[in-house]
C-alpha cells in the first residue's frame, strides 16, 4: 500500500495564503517521501484542478490528483481540455478522480439535476475515455451527449493521458470503475467494506473487461494523539468530515461494514494504534492511502504542532507498507 496524503480546507491559515500554501504543502509532501497528494473539490473552497496544477509548478515526482470532481459541473470535453492541460503542467503526474457527487450538492446547492447519476458516469467515461486517446477529435454519441469536437491539447507519444478513478460506492458504479477506469477512491469505508463489498466487485469488472488490477485509493483520517484523546479525536472528526445522514451513498456504503460514520473509520492513537489499523486497510485490498491529517487542540499554535507529529510519522511509513 502507498502511503499518500490527502489535503482539506485548512482553516487555521489566512484565505490569502492559500495558493502559496498549496504549493509549500504540496513541496514538503515530496520531500517527505509521500508518494501521492489527493485534492478534494470541496463546496465553496479552492478549485481542485486549479490547485492540482499550482502543486505540479511546485514539484517534480510526487503523484497529484483530484479526490474527487463532480461531473455535473462540467461538460465532458471542457473537463478533457482542462485535465490534459493540468496533466502537462504537472509534467505527466496527474490522476483524475471524478464521480457524481451527492444530491444535496448538486440539486440544493447547484440547482441542477440529479438522476440517474451511473448512467450519466458511464455516459461521461466514454467521451472522456475518447478525448484522452489522443486522436485530436472527439466523436461520441450516447444518451447523455453528442459530441463533435476538436481537441489537440496532448501528444500522447511524449506525455501519457491521465488515469481516471471513480469515485464508487454502489455495484453498478463499481462495476464502471473496474470496467471503464482504473479503479476507484474512497470515502467513509472501513476494511470490512473494502474487503466485502468494493475489492471483489472492482476486480470481477477489471477481469472482465480485460483491464489492469485496478486501484483502490482509501481516504482515512488519521490523527497520532494519546490513547484517552482517541474518543475526543473521533467526535471531531465527525464532526467537521461526517454528516454521512446527508448522503444516501454513504449510509449505504456504511452499512457494508461495521463503521458507523467517519469518526470510525479513523485511524487514531498513537504509533502503534494507527500502525495496526493501516496494515488492515492494506490487507482488505487499499493499494494507496490517501490520510487526512486531523490536527488536534484548542488552539491554533497546537493544532499546527499536531498537524506536524501526525505528518511526520506518517512519513516514516513512506513510500509504501
């Protein structure tokens, strides 16, 4: 399992500092030994392909993706334009995770339909696959679009298109993640679900379409704290990443295993503790890790001091366990 990092909105720092900060995050990530740095687009906060592009100015081997962007906010081939750009500013280190996002996003927030997102997935994935083989036109007609389009932004004989993972949860997702993509990232998955219910149905749809292993990247939070913080660490993890009652996708996706919000899902304790929990996400089949640092205190000063203990000792782990 590769040990990567996955940023969030950092709070604690100005609005001001945020690019500059993404890029110094992004430096020291590398330095560290960190073999990927997962973005996700998070509702009102910093553009996720824009920050994915400051980060490959910054760095020159590190892995760099996005965790994940909504398809419904753009069409098909202004997401290829804008992908294969990132993925020659970043020098050919780009993976794009992408998915359908929840209803109370898109609808409540957006004003935008929501039905039958795995149709619309799939509908996507073939004009994106298309657009990234490189051919300089994309031709594609399916239920969702008609496509007729130019589109030369890549050589692919110098630099390779992006991977693309799915952000998949349910069966028939999964069986698109397998089967059209390379494999999918996830959110609020304990090992019995990874192991039970998203690592066999990924591979059956690889197997079956003739695909490489796919990947499993699993977001975890993850905070180095005192055995008697444990508790504390969990109830505020769910309290600023949970709110799984929001989202159908993820209730469902919870009651695959024995987690009851993200709180639980948490790798959280001291070395030993999150050691042994990383080694269980390993073994139910989670190629890449991508850990949210939770940083921990009443202050900002202590939080930063977590931040940096918990960073620290995840590194120590890289490139792989």
């Amino acid at each position: 399992m590769r040990i990567g990092t996955m940023i969030g909105s950092d709070r604690d720092r100005p609005a001001r500092d945020r690019a500059a900060n993404l890029a110094a995050d992004a430096r020291q990530a590398e330095e560290l030994g960190f073999t990927s740095m997962w973005v996700p687009q998070v509702p009102g906060y910093f553009d996720a392909l824009t920050a994915v592009t400051l980060m490959g100015q910054a760095t020159s081997r590190i892995e760099l993706g996005t965790a994940v962007v909504p398809i419904q906010t753009r069409h098909p081939v202004a997401m290829a334009q804008q992908v294969l750009s990132t993925q020659a500013a970043s020098g050919g280190r780009f993976t794009l995770g992408l998915g359908p996002s929840h209803h109370w996003i898109v609808t409540e927030q957006l004003g935008l339909p929501y039905e039958r997102p795995a149709r619309l997935v799939r509908d996507y994935l073939g004009v994106l696959n298309a657009a990234f083989a490189g051919a300089g036109r994309v031709d594609v007609e399916n239920d969702s679009y008609r496509v007729h389009s130019p589109l030369d932004v890549l050589d692919p004989a110098a630099t390779a298109p992006p991977s693309i993972l799915l952000a998949a949860l349910a069966p028939v997702m999964l069986g698109l993640a397998g089967g059209q993509a390379s494999g999918t990232i996830l959110w609020m998955a304990d090992e019995r679900a990874i192991a039970d219910h998203v690592a066999p149905r990924l591979a059956k749809a690889a197997e079956a379409a003739g695909r490489p292993t796919p990947r499993i990247v699993a977001g975890v939070p993850v905070a180095l704290c005192a055995p008697g913080e444990v508790d504390a660490a969990r109830e505020y993890a769910e309290q600023t990443l949970g709110h799984a009652e929001l989202s159908p996708n993820y209730l469902r996706l919870l009651e695959q295993g024995d987690a009851r919000g993200i709180g639980d899902v948490m790798a959280a304790g001291d070395e030993a503790a999150i050691l042994d929990r990383l080694r269980r996400y390993r073994d139910a089949g989670v190629t890449d890790l991508g850990a949210r640092v939770i940083p921990l205190g009443a202050d900002v000063a202590a939080r930063a001091e977590s931040r940096r203990r918990t960073t620290e000792f995840l590194s120590t782990l890289c490139p792989m366990l």
